[in-house]
C-alpha cells in the first residue's frame, strides 16, 4: 500500500526533501509515539498517515512505540486495540512493536547521570508546593530548599525511591536548569514520579516511573529517529527536549518538529473527555460510531482508504487552521462508497402495497447489477411479488404539486421493475394507513408507458423474501460546533438526543448473509455497514455511515466556479 503524500500541503515532507538533497540527512526514520491510555481517534489518524507516510515516501522507517510511563491509566486492551487500528489503516510498522518501558533501565542510567552531574536533584516538595515554587507566566519560580543536595545524598535517594522505600508524592526526581527560565516547561521539570503500580510490560519492578518528557526525546533517539513529529502543543516543549539531549550521551539527536492538530467540527478528541463518554454509558464503548475514534469509524462503516484519503484533503501546515469541516470527512467516505460499494434496496419505514392485478403466488425476479459502473461485481437476484413494502416517505395522500412518487390515482416505477398505480388506500380505525393497494402496468418493464410521463422511480422490497433488519441511524454526537469551547460548561450539555435512532426495516433477500463491515449503498437511502458485532443470520443490525447527499461536493463546485468566473473577469 502506497499513500499519496503530495495532493497537499505538507511543510514537513518538504523540509525533508530539502535535507536530504542537501545531504544533512540520510535515511528517514519517524515514529508513532501513542499513550496506551484509551483508544486512537481522527487525530491521531493524521499523525499515522503522516509519521507512515513520510517514511514511505522517502524509503525510511516508521517505528510503532507505546510511550507507556503511566500504568494507572494504561491498559493491555488500549495496546491491542492501537495496533489493530495501525494496522486496519493500512500501516506496517519496522521491525517489532516497541516501548518506552524497554528502556526504563537506561532512562534511570541516565537519571543518575544527571545527578552525578549536579543536573538533577531529589525534591521533598509536595505537589502543591511544587507549583507554587515554579511560579507563573509573568512571575520567575524560586528553587526548592533542597535543590542544592550533594549528588551522593541524591543518588542514595534516588535508589531509595527505586527500592518502594518512600510513599507516592513523598518524593520527585526534578531537573536543575532555570527557575526564572521564561518557558515555564525549563523551571526544573520533574523526572521521575514514586507509584506502587504493577506495570502491563515491567511487571512490579518499578516503584517510580519518568516522566513523559523524559523519556520521550531519549527513547526517540536510542531508536535513532531521525524526525520527531509532533502536534503544536508540544512546541513550547521542545526546548526541554532539546536540553535532555544535550546534556546526556545519547547516540544520536533526532528533530523535533511541530505541525497543527486536528479539529473537526461536531466532534470531541480528547482522550479524556471520550474516555469518559465510554465510562459513564453515554455510549457504547470506545467503538461506537459515534465517537471519531477509528475502531468507532471502523463500525459505522468508513474505508481505511477515506480516512488516509481525508487526511491527505485537510493537510500539513503549521498555521492553525481553526475547525475542519466535518462535511470534508463525510465527502471522503461517500466518494470512496459511491465507486466501491454495492447496491441493494431496503425500506427503513415499510408501508405494504397489495398489487391486485397479479395472482397470490405471482413472483417475478429480475438479476440487477450489484453496481452500476462495476461489471466484476456479482448480479443480484430480486424477486417481485404480489405483497411488497415501500418506504413511508414515498407516498402522500395529498402530495404537493412537484411531488413525483406515489399518491392515490398517481403512477410511480419500481425501480428495475413495473410501473404502478395506486388504486385505493386502506386505513385501520385509528386513520393510520394499513396497506395501500395498487395495479401494475406490464407493459412498461425497462420502457416508458404509452402515452404517459411517469416520472417517479422508488425503492421497494419483496414482503415475502424481505429480510427483517435492525437498522442505526447515526447522526453527529453533538449540536454545537465546538462541544467543550466553553471551558466553564458542561460540554454534555450539547449532546444531540437524535445522535442514535433505531428502526425496524426490510431489506432485500441478497443482504440476508452479508459478512460484518460489508459495506452498502442501500438506494436513494445512503450508505450502511453491517455491524462488526451483530451475528449473521438471526440478527441483522446495520449502521448508517453517511447520506446520500454531499454538501462539501457542492462547496467545491460553488467554490470552482467563482474561481473561474473571477478568472474570466480578470
């Protein structure tokens, strides 16, 4: 698998090619660093397509390693679930999985060896004193009473605190560097934290861990990564990066460069902030599709290709672009569908048509394309009979005057099959309709009728062979564009009570055994997914991935045609 890395701008790929063709860079290699703290979403997504992609582009390596530093909030299932992802996407990784706690033993050589530097110290402060003593933005901080231990008190400490001997928050590890430095990140940061916490990889050897600046910069380049890339937040960071690698003997000194995150609109990807929309129920695990995590997109039916296809769309700069257009990711999807997906035909609010001109056991079935433009797709088999369903919304009893589909006295085509007319509505005591009853015109199968413009073509199912179906109408989680911009407000306070509405429908006989993740294009409806959960056979459940209707595909086309007119009148 080859990904396109030049149908945007990306200033990152640029800057290497300018290295490498002036010979201060030889063989690329970049990492993807996650936190197995909760699962991968879009954002990361980026960062994967363009950490693999730039070392596919220029023959290098791409490196997967867990920055694993805090096992009480890691779990082995975040591990299993982050390689599956990579992996999905289309992404092969060199040589074995790696971790950050592969290297704890000489992350801690190191330590030391800033404390027999006199670059490190042991701090009794307590958490709460130590953000006091780091002051703030426009105030310098003031050094800890116990920066200036000897190094051999430091060292036996240190140990100490390796060994269990001290209690969580008892004790810090800190850097010595500047505490009037005005990057805050420079105030003698701290390096290693005392936790009594059994480790997914290291087991119960350690009773302290590093902290994620620390061992960041080192793992990067005991790995020899020549590109650390990064997302804008870290910027203020790669001073401190810069000055762990100065200041130890490490084999090489990899580049930190920082590129804009990922914001899309009607969406969340906070870690945190997910993590808790899963733990409180509000949805259905990490996967649900509604959450942009890629195993969430994954099940509503998204394509590996869409979403690399989508990161290629939006870009590398380094300028904030501010929200990203969701109406971008649903264009990647349903491009992607429309040329790959296979067609079928279901009824999502079934109403029943009785055709009174055709005997009780008429049954007529037609081969249809499995997609219109797509000739090494297999032909579908689809049986017309005297009871079918079509959808509610494609019959009125008053229908407004360019209203093209069934209304009593009105004509309507099957597609692929009959033209009808509807003769007579029947309704129960309640005024609901029951069942609408209907002749068809047999001499207008695949031509138009004599005399006649019918312009209306709706979907229908066989109530006979129609298969009973769960179907998920899935919609944004959230109705505001930014869910947590208010940081004084409860960001569950916009979530949208229609994210999930569930029906009952009918679909035709060939879906009765799709695969899970088959994808569809269920006509003139959208496009579904057969949920990855949902067993064959005695429960058919199939989630709506995106609509028909492409807004950003308009956009673009509006956006060409000015451009063309300016250019004319220029």
């Amino acid at each position: 698998m080859t990904t396109d890395t030049t149908s945007a701008p990306n200033f990152i790929r640029n800057q290497i090619r300018e290295e490498i063709e002036a010979g201060r860079t030889g063989k690329i290699v970049t990492r993807f660093p996650p936190e197995p703290n909760g699962f991968l979403h879009i954002g990361h997504a980026k960062s994967i397509c363009l950490n693999f992609g730039l070392a596919e582009h220029f023959g290098g390596d791409c490196h997967l390693r867990f920055d694993d530093t805090n096992p009480a909030k890691e779990e082995q299932a975040y591990i299993d679930a982050i390689k599956a992802d990579v992996h999905w996407l289309g992404f092969e990784w060199a040589g074995p999985v790696r971790f950050a706690s592969d290297y704890f033993d000489q992350l801690y050589a190191w330590a030391q060896h800033l404390v027999r530097e006199g670059k490190a110290y042991v701090d009794d402060l307590s958490p709460d004193e130590i953000r006091e003593y780091r002051g703030t933005l426009t105030e310098a901080g003031k050094p800890s009473p116990y920066r200036e231990r000897s190094a051999d008190e430091n060292l036996d400490l240190l140990e100490r605190m390796r060994t269990g001997e001290f209690s969580e928050g008892e004790k810090v590890l800190r850097a010595k560097i500047d505490m009037t430095a005005p990057n805050i990140n420079l105030r003698d940061p701290i390096l290693y934290r005392i936790r009594h916490a059994s480790h997914h990889q290291t087991g119960d050897k350690w009773k302290i861990y590093p902290s994620y600046d620390f061992t960041h910069g080192q793992s990067d380049a005991i790995e020899g990564v020549t590109h650390s890339i990064c997302t804008l937040e870290f910027e203020d960071h790669r001073p401190l990066y810069e000055w762990f690698l100065e200041n130890l003997p490490v084999p090489v000194k990899p580049r930190q460069i920082e590129f804009a995150r990922l914001n899309l609109n009607y969406t969340l990807t906070s870690k945190r902030k997910l993590k808790l929309l899963v733990d409180d129920d509000i949805v259905d695990g990490w996967d649900d599709p509604r959450l942009p995590t890629i195993s969430g997109m994954r099940r509503r039916g998204y394509t590996p290709a869409s979403i690399r296809k989508f990161c290629e769309m939006i870009g590398v700069t380094r300028a904030d672009g501010g929200l990203v257009d969701i109406a971008m990711l649903y264009h990647a999807i349903r491009s992607d569908l429309e040329d790959n997906a296979p067609r079928a035909m279901a009824v999502l609010k079934p109403v029943k048509i009785v055709l009174t001109n055709v005997p009780e056991d008429f049954e007529e079935v037609y081969e249809v394309p499995g997609h219109p433009a797509r000739e090494d797709m297999a032909v579908r088999k689809v049986p017309l009979t005297r009871e079918i369903f079509i959808d509610q919304d494609d019959f009125l009893e008053e229908p407004p005057k360019k209203f093209f589909r069934l209304a009593p006295g009105k004509e309507v085509r099957l597609r692929n099959s009959y033209v009808i007319r509807c003769d007579e509505v029947i309704k129960d005591a309640a005024g609901e309709i029951n069942e609408l009853r209907c002749s068809v015109d047999f001499d207008t199968l695949g031509k138009n009728p004599e005399g006649r413009k019918v312009k209306g073509v709706i979907h229908w199912v066989s109530a006979e062979h129609g298969v009973p179906m769960e179907v998920r109408l899935y919609d944004n989680l959230f109705l505001e564009e930014q869910p947590d911009k208010d940081k004084d407000a409860d960001f569950l306070e916009h979530l949208n009570p229609e994210s999930l509405v569930t029906v009952q429908a009918i679909g035709e006989p060939s879906l009765a055994d799709v695969e899970p993740e088959t994808r569809f294009q269920f006509e003139r409806v959208g496009y579904f997914c057969a949920d990855r959960h949902a067993s064959r056979g005695d429960r058919l459940v199939f989630n709506r991935t995106v609509g028909l209707k492409d807004t950003w595909a308009k956009v673009q086309k509006q956006e060409a045609q000015k451009k063309a007119q300016d250019e004319k009148k220029g």
